[in-house]
C-alpha cells in the first residue's frame, strides 16, 4: 500500500508541474481548473497523512515556478500569495471557524474572483513605473511596457505618492470573441478561454501586440496600506478608487460568514451577465491589523480564501468500472473515478447508465472523461476526451454474469439494460429493503445503508418483512457493533412508527418495476387500500395520470405473483396497516406546475414535491411555458437559467416556506 501511495504522490507532483508549466510559461493550460484543484487537493491530503514520501520542491507549496526567460525577472518586496479555495458553503463555514478560534469583532468583505492575470503595479510619485506578474510569488517578471498598454489602468496617479497596487488584467468577452474571428479567419490557432488570451497578450515582446488586445484591469490589493493610514479592505479600495484605479464595483461588506454565502447565492447566476469572465468569489477579513494574527500558510493567507463556483462539466480519470444490482435486477456499469468537484460536491463515482451508452462512447477504463451531474443530482460520464487517450486503452466488455449471485445475466432485444432474473439473488434483495427503509420510502430512521447490510450479512434481515421483526433479537442486535441501546431502542421506536405510513410510501417501498414516488401517489389516490389496487385490472390501471401501459403491465404482474402477495399478508398479519392518503384536501396549487432545482436545506425534494401534490399542484422534471413556478435550491442549474429565459418565476426556499407555512 506505501509504495503505491508514493507513486500516486510522485504521479500527482509530476502532472502538477506540468500543469503549472503550461500555465505560466505557455499560456496554454491544458486542464481546466476543477481538475487542477482537485488533484492539488489530493496531492495535498496525501502529503499530510504521508509526509515521508512529500517530493522537497513539492508543488503545494510554490505559488507558481515558472518564469520565461526573455522576461527580466522582479523580485516582489511583498510576496504575492495565492488563495486557497473552498468549493461548498461547509467548507466556508469551516473557514470562519477557524478564523473565530483567533480573533473576534471581525467582517467580511467579497469580491468578484476575476479570471484573468495577477500584477503588481508600482508608482513613484504618482507616475506609473513598473509593472510585474506574479511569478512565483516572490518572483516575477517584467512587464512594464505592456502594462502601460492596458486600458483603464492609469499611467498617472491622482496624488503625487509611492504606492504599489495588485490587480488582475483580463480581456473582456466580446474582445475575446472578435479576436478568435480574426485568428480563425488568419488560420491562428484559437484562445482557450479569455484568460488564456489575457495571458499571452500582456506577456508579449511586442508591446504593440498587448495594444491591439484591448485589455484592462481591476485593481484589489494595496500594498503596505498602513503607510497611507488604511485599516480595513474597503478603505483600500475607495482609496484605491480616489487614486484613479478601476476598482470592480460588485464588491460588499459583510457581517458575518452567512451574508457572505448570500451575496455567493446572489452572483452565482447574475455573474453569467458581467462582460467579463469570473471563476469564484474571494472573501477577506476586513480589519487588516487582524491578517497578521490570523496569520499565513508557506503558500496562502489563512484571513482569505476563494469560493469556487460549481463547475456543470469536468475532466477526471476513469480508473475502474464496477457493476451493482438493482432491487429490480437491472444491473448497472459504474465509473471509479479519481476524486472530483462536480457541482459543489466531491465524486468519486458516477453512473454509465448501461453497455449501449458505454459502447457509443468508446469509455475505457484508464480514458480521460467529462462528468457532470444528471439531473443535477446523479453524476453521469458525458464522453471521452480522446485528445488525452493512452495507447493501449482495453475496449468494454459487458459482464455475462450477475456479480452478485452469478446466474447468467438477460437482455431483451428491445431494452438497453442487462438483467439479472434471479429473485433470490441477494443483491437484489439486498437494494430492495434498502429502497423500503429509506427516506424517500418508509423513512425508517435509523436504518439505513450500512446498518441493513450489517443485519442482512447477520441473517436478521432476509427480506423487508424481516424489518418487523427484528425485536424478536433485541438483545443480540444491541450486542452489534455501532448499534447499542439507545440506537436500538430508537429503531424500534421508527420501525413501529412506520406501520402507519401512508399507501403511497407503502406501494412506492415496494419496488414494482417502472413505479416511482409520483405514480404511487396517483395509485394510493385512486385506490384507498391495498386490496383494491391488488385486483386492479391493466386497462384501469391505464386510465390513472402518468401510468402508461408498460406500467400497468407491471403493476398487474406484480399483484399477479403469488409471492408478492404473501410477502405482503406476512406484513399485514405484523402490524403494517398503511392509511389513505389526502384525508383533506387543500387546493392552494390548485392548476399550478412547479419545477424543482438544485439543493433545498429544510427539505429534500421530495418532501417539497409531496407539499406541493398534496396542496393540489403538480411537479415536473422541465420547465416550460406551462411552470408556474421554479423552486430554485442551492447549485441552481440549467432549469434556472431556462425558466429565466422564459419569464417563469423563480423562488427561493425561503418563499417557498412563506407559502406553505400554515399547511406544515
């Protein structure tokens, strides 16, 4: 395991390098942010937990190495450190946490986190003098007859002082756009991205060529702001603002962490409007006699960090697919991924949905792919970037075999999925009480993933009426290790408490093939109790709102087994009495669509959707002229913007909340 971890480090250090060459000294990065951080992130997790195997010119601990040599090098008196960054609001909280542990009575003030390129900007009784890149931190190289070429930066102060200001140059979108055309008509090769551009325009030997690229500046950072009696960020910057500098005026001072996430919220979606590029926020402490207190990292400050905003699509390796079993047999192909942000949350595995999808998209294992979240919950591969293929890459094959229980695996000629049709295959029946006991089913608390696999490998669990029966091991269970009294005690409490759940939690605990949440629900409407629906016919079952004939068909076959129907007198005769649903009916959505998006805090979605049917509206997975109404969550997506477009009004949680109030 030690060797294979110092290889993974020394893998890790050398990409690293590489990457951080192509980006300082080329200008042509060849990843994307998402996947530069993440494997920073992991070189650096691995440095910490194995510091023995840590490389002595390690690239966690270099803002950036590399300098061209036709450049006249400049040493920054003031180190110019990089940030770290934060990719979910936990990860900010933690942040404030730490910074609380050291010091009090402290603000925030954020920014918008330009993409474009760090400079250093030096001048000597009001006239501008130099002009530096970052380099590595410490140094930096010459740029001054470029820098004198960026619009918006002044040449000449307001006031005849010394003074030495920070900023990023970055080249506007429509700038962007145009200079691409005149390339791609002059058979150039064309610019990644505007940064890309900013990069190789500021850092040019002609200084004529950084004219015509039409870049400019925002200014964030005075240096040594002490000497002109500053003492928090926002002075610097309206001071800044009084010398004639451009200072981006989508700044704010905050109180706390939580206005900080709320002014995030507020950009997330309006910064796709700005002229410009941006890739995060930046937040600082205001009160700068604090920084030092707060002190610093070899690398960053530790009173500043950047939010990253969720990327829709990144770049990762597919190390591994792996098969699982669904409670209806389906079996599915899953990527093993190397660890990576995809819309604020870490994935280290993501769906390939089955052979078909993988073989149209040639997906091999050891392939560079795209991931992004299906449904913006669900990571999904999207495709392969062949452009970074190895030689020598395996091509898919499908299992023939269940890799659970081991029986030859099915597919209909008219179906994508491959089966496995072995009732008593325990993967299947292992998933299927996992999906009765969840949230979203039975909600039985305190039994969830790990705890059913535990009883289930004991032999306590054999199938879901097992569930009502585990007092009968009471004893032996609290015995278990991670269980205890208390544990036991509370479970029992939930497994009683769910006997009088509702129809259509009860169908939906099921499993029927093709029957989810929102069919059950129309099911339970339309059939008060079990019995009627067990001697339902096709036809009927057709007649019921979003129950299509495949459906009907299903639900039919499953009431027609007579296994089924013992599993479910066996529940019955043990307590299980599930209650009609929508007793009152409240029609305050009466005619209205909402759409759901992104990630509720108070609610899961289908908690939210519940209210909302069983307040007599409707839900849909697309937005279109007939949504009433958008309920946007945390990581808002595509729907967000269609439903922007489209005029359709969007609300918060919070006024979501507001309506619902008097019905929860």
């Amino acid at each position: 395991m030690s060797n294979d971890t110092k290889k993974r480090m020394q893998e890790l250090t050398k990409e690293l390098k590489q990457y951080n060459y192509e980006y300082y000294v080329l200008d042509n990065p060849t990843v994307d942010d998402i996947e530069y951080d993440s494997k920073m992130r992991e070189l650096e997790r691995l440095e910490e937990m194995f510091p023995e195997y840590i490389d002595p010119d390690t690239p966690t601990k270099q803002v950036g190495a590399f300098l061209k040599t036709d450049l006249q090098e400049i040493r920054h008196e003031t180190p110019m450190l990089s940030l770290a960054n934060a990719f979910s609001y936990d990860e900010l909280r933690e942040f404030d946490d730490k910074i609380r542990k050291v010091v009090n009575n402290y603000t925030y003030v954020v920014e918008l986190k330009i993409d474009g390129i760090a400079s250093s900007i030096h001048y000597e009784d009001g006239l501008l003098v130099l002009g530096a890149t970052r380099g590595n931190g410490v140094i930096g190289e010459n740029i001054t007859n470029n820098i004198l070429k960026v619009n918006k930066l002044p040449k000449v102060l307001s006031k005849h002082i010394d003074v030495e200001v920070r900023g990023e140059v970055y080249m506007s979108k429509d700038v962007f756009t145009n200079l691409n055309e005149i390339r791609a008509k002059e058979n150039q090769p064309l610019f990644a991205n505007p940064r890309n551009a900013a990069g190789g325009s500021l850092r040019q030997l002609d200084a004529s060529i950084t004219k015509e690229r039409k870049l400019e500046q925002f200014a964030y950072t005075l240096v040594n702001p002490e000497n002109y009696n500053i003492n928090t960020q926002v002075g610097a910057m309206e001071f800044m603002k009084s010398l004639g500098f451009n200072v981006n005026p989508h700044y704010r001072h905050c109180k706390d962490i939580e206005e900080v996430i709320n002014y995030i919220e507020e950009y997330k979606d309006k910064r796709k409007t700005l002229e410009y590029e941006t890739d995060g926020i930046v937040i600082k402490v205001n009160e700068m006699d604090l920084h030092d207190e707060i002190g610093y990292t070899v690398k960053v400050p530790k009173w500043a960090i950047a939010y990253k905003f969720p990327a829709e699509i990144v770049t990762t390796v597919l190390r591994n697919i792996i098969f699982t079993v669904g409670r209806t047999g389906i079996i599915t192909p899953n990527a093993v991924l190397d660890p990576v942000y995809v819309g604020g949350t870490m994935v280290s595995r993501a769906t390939l949905n089955n052979e078909d999808f993988i073989i149209s998209r040639d997906i091999r294992i050891g392939d560079y792919v795209r991931v992004r979240k299906a449904g913006e919950i669900i990571p999904e591969v999207v495709e392969v970037d062949f452009s970074r293929r190895a030689e020598g890459l395996s091509p898919f094959e499908m299992i023939k075999t269940c890799p659970m229980c081991g029986k030859p695996l099915e597919k209909k000629a008219n179906e994508a999925e491959h089966y496995c049709h072995n009732t008593e295959c325990g993967g299947r029946i292992l998933e299927g009480i996992i999906h009765f006991a969840s949230r979203v089913a039975m909600d039985i608390e305190g039994l969830g993933e790990k705890q059913i696999e535990t009883l289930y490998n004991l032999g306590y669990l054999k199938d879901i009426s097992d569930i009502y029966l585990l007092k009968n091991y009471e004893n032996e269970i609290m015995n278990i290790e991670r269980f205890g009294k208390k544990k036991v005690e509370n479970l029992f409490n939930a497994i009683e408490a769910s006997k009088t759940n509702t129809l259509d939690k009860f169908i939906f605990g099921l499993g029927i093939r093709f029957v989810g949440a929102k069919a059950s629900k129309n099911l339970a409407k339309k059939y008060p109790t079990l019995g009627d629906l067990a001697v339902a016919t096709p036809d009927e079952l057709s007649q019921i709102d979003d129950i299509g004939s495949v459906m009907a068909a299903s639900i039919y076959e499953y009431f027609g087994n007579n296994k089924n129907i013992e599993l479910i007198k066996k529940m019955l005769l043990l307590g299980v009495d599930p209650k009609p649903i929508y007793e009152e009916t409240v029609n305050l959505f009466e005619g209205m669509t909402f759409v759901l998006t992104g990630t509720l805090e108070t609610f899961t979605r289908d908690e939210a959707s519940d209210i909302i049917e069983r307040l007599g509206g409707k839900t849909s997975s697309s937005v279109s002229k007939k949504t009433t109404f958008v309920l946007a969550g945390e990581a808002a997506g595509s729907k967000l913007k269609k439903a922007q477009e489209l005029g359709i009004r969007v609300i918060s949680e919070a006024e979501f909340k507001e309506m619902v109030k008097e019905y929860i």
